[in-house]
C-alpha cells in the first residue's frame, strides 16, 4: 500500500484507515490528503478509479455502510462523492439501536 500514489495528483503517501483485516485489508479506505479524495478497498482489492470512471451510486452506498469507520472530513467533504452533512448520524457507544 505505501507504494500506491493518487492517480489525480500523484501524491503518497496515501492515509489508509483499515475497517476489517484477515491476512490482507479486505475492506478500508485510502484518502489522498492533497486533494481530499477518496478510494474505497472492496474484497482485497483499491479502487483507485479516476473521478469520470467511478460510479455515484456505487461509492455513496460504500460510504453509508462504511460510515461510522469512515472519517467525518470524507464524509463532509470527500472527493469526488459525499454524504450530505444533515444525513450523517453516527451512533455513540452509549446510544441504543432500536
């Protein structure tokens, strides 16, 4: 992973925030902290898509899942995709799911 570079302004190293983890990252998310962008692991596997290849439904349904992992400044202002800052609601530890 530390070898990977934005593919919009070439920066690395690149942030990486690990959700699930067996012998590999399988789920998490790389953050460019140039530019803002995003780039979801799926399955293993960065996708590191230019803005024009990646697909709105597909990564703001990959930020709701991951929403209570992902940080607030990707979810608020992320690139290219965000969540409306309204519609974010994580829960506390101390608040229960009904």
């Amino acid at each position: 992973m530390e070898i990977l570079a934005c593919p919009i302004d070439k920066h690395y190293p690149l942030e990486l925030h690990v959700f699930e983890e067996k012998e590999e990252i399988t789920e998490g998310l790389l953050v460019c902290p140039q530019c803002d962008r995003w780039y979801p692991i799926s399955d293993e596997i960065p996708q590191m898509l230019p803005d024009d290849l990646r697909e709105a439904k597909d990564d703001l349904e990959w930020l709701r899942r991951w929403k209570e992992q992902v940080p607030d400044k990707v979810l608020t202002q992320g690139k290219p995709f965000k969540l409306e800052s309204q519609a974010i609601q994580r829960t506390s530890p101390r608040q229960e799911i009904v």
